[in-house]
C-alpha cells in the first residue's frame, strides 16, 4: 500500500479497513500515523461523521465494522483504474440544485475532462424535455460527468448512446438484472425505468467546447418514496433486487466502463458501440408509440441509424426519422 499524497484521515482510513473487523489499539495507529493519540480520536470522530461506523474502547482501541454508504471520492475512487473519468477530480456535494448545472459552472471555469460533479441529493434534479428528475438524499446516484471530445456536436447523440450502454454495462456487472435500454437513453428492468441519462453541450463554432453527462440511477429508493405520479413507471435497483445495494462500487463501475466506451469511440468510431447499444435495447420489430412533443407516430421500429435516430415505419407503409421523443412499447412482438 502506497500512502503518498493521502492525508492522515484517509491513511487512517486504511489502516482501518485492512483490519476490518477487528481491533486496532490506539498506540499502533499513533504510531503508524506518527501523530498524537488525540489526534488519533479527532480523525475518527471525522470518519465516523463520513458515515464509517467505528466502534471503540479505552482498552481496545478501535474497530471499523461498516463503511460508509456516502458516495464519498475515497470510496469511489478505491481500486479504479481509469486514467480520465474520476481519477483527478471527483466534486463531491451533500446537496446541490441540478450536478449538471454545477458540472456546467466547473466546466466554465476550465475543469478538465474527467471531472466528476456527484451529490447525495439535488434540489432541482433535471430530467429530459424539462421534466425535473426525482433526488431524493442517499438513496440515488446523481452524477455528471465532464466530457472535451474533439468532436462535431452532431454527434451529441452518439454521446448520449454511449452513455446508456456504459450504465447499463456497469449494471450487469454487478447485478444479475435483466437490463434493458429503452431509446434513446432510458435504462429499465423488468419494463420499468431505473435510470435515465441528460446529455447537455456546449459549443464554439462548430466544435465542442464541453458535454455535461447526467446520469440518474435510483438505487436504493423504496416504491413508496417515489412521487405518485411516477411510482408506477419507476424502479430502483434495491426494488428489483430485494436488498439494499451499495452505491460506491456503481459509480466506480460506471466510471471504468465509461472510460472503456469513450476511448473505444475515439479509437474506433461508433459503429461497435451501436452493435451494443443494439444488442441491449432490442428494439427492432418492436410496436410502438412515440410522442414528439405532443405529435404521437405509431407503428414498427425499423432500425435505430448509426446517428441515433429511430426508423419507424407506420401503418400506411410510411416511415418517420424520429430523432427524440418518449416511447411507449405497445406489446410483444408477433
Ligand atoms: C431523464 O429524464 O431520463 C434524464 C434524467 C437525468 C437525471 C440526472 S441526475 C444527475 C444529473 N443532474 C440533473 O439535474 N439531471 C441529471
């Protein structure tokens, strides 16, 4: 274990988890730390302020039975291995309006690619066609990332894409879930929505200045806190699992697959990622009804194209470029 660039609280942090369980005296964190032994309990105290439930004694010293369940950097940032998404900057709030406008405000101001903006709850939670998106504290994901890809901005809904596949990645690798992408950028299991994605950029001339990618993952939400109005359409992972989840190691996987993704369309250009999007959505040959802005087209999904626009081919044999709107499956396939 390499402790440079730690601070004492996160070395302490360490120490304690590697004995997870057991007790570690006073005099041996003193020691190892070379700080006072007060100094010892006032660390502690911070931890245990983070969410770590500590245990101690005057004889024994101190035990780290739980690790905190606030998505705190140290916790996402154990064991990754990326080299962009979350390895220098993770922006960590307890609350926030929207971690897309403050993502925004950090690119602005020149954060780099990578940056994280991440919150245990929002106030103004922003969902797509100005629907807000619902924030409750500790229980959700709330995450944006930073993108600076030199790249055209009508490939934003490539972005977009790719983002669904990375979530939906992070997911069966931890979870034995049925996840499916419902287009352009809704993550469901078992019909209902567990996630969703807002993409937002910024750009100069005709070049991407940034992308703000907003993820919205319900992870521990029970059935009855979502608003009424949603609760029948909405799901969390906690919901379809049957058992609290921990949201620390999602976010890492989400960030690792993320990266894979992102220098997979740099390397190779979209055409890989799409086979998966398509793979995971599953959606051609289905019946649908898709509501742009009010205009509702019914009928069979061709294909989604390499641009990410929906083929759909209606009754009368015609068929619509749909580039967004809200789907709703009409049944099973024949
Ligand atoms: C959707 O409507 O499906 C998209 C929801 C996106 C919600 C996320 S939560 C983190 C980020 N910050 C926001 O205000 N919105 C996105």
């Amino acid at each position: 274990m390499v402790y440079w660039g730690m601070t004492t609280k996160e070395q302490l942090l360490s120490y304690l988890k590697k004995e997870m369980g057991n007790w570690v005296s006073g005099e041996s964190l003193s020691n190892k730390l070379a700080i006072s032994r007060a100094a010892v309990w006032k660390h502690i105290g911070k931890l245990k302020a983070d969410g770590y439930i500590i245990e101690s004694s005057p004889k024994k010293g101190y035990l780290l039975s739980k690790i905190s369940d606030l998505l705190l950097p140290a916790e996402i940032t154990e064991g990754l291995d990326t080299k962009i998404f979350g390895k220098e900057n993770i922006v960590y709030l307890n609350e926030i309006d929207s971690t897309n406008i403050k993502a925004k405000e950090l690119a602005v101001m020149g954060a780099p690619e990578g940056t994280v903006v991440i919150a245990e709850k929002q106030t103004k939670g922003r969902g797509r066609r100005g629907r807000s998106w619902f924030s409750p504290s500790g229980d959700g994901i709330y995450a944006s990332l930073i993108l600076r890809p030199a790249m055209s901005p009508i490939e934003l809904p490539r972005i977009t894409l790719m983002t669904a596949v990375a979530v939906s990645e992070a997911l069966l690798s931890l979870t034995q879930l049925k996840i499916r992408i419902k287009w352009p950028n809704d993550i469901l299991v078992n019909g209902k929505k567990i996630a969703g994605i807002l993409t937002e950029i910024s750009t100069e001339m005709d070049e991407v200045d940034y992308i703000i990618v907003g993820l919205g993952l319900n992870v521990n939400t029970p059935y009855e806190s979502f608003p009424e109005e949603i609760r029948d359409e909405a799901s969390s992972i906690s919901m379809e699992m049957g058992r609290h989840f921990p949201r620390a190691p999602i976010v890492r996987e989400y960030l690792r697959w993320y990266e894979k993704y992102y220098e997979m369309f740099k390397k190779r250009g979209f055409e890989p990622i799409m086979h998966r999007w398509k793979e995971l959505a599953d959606i051609a040959g289905e019946q649908i009804m898709v509501d742009v802005l009010g205009e509702k087209y019914v009928g069979e999904v061709l294909d989604v194209g390499n641009d990410g626009v929906l083929l759909l081919m209606d009754k009368e044999g015609t068929t619509h470029r749909i580039f967004s709107g809200d789907v709703q499956i009409m049944g099973a396939r024949p």
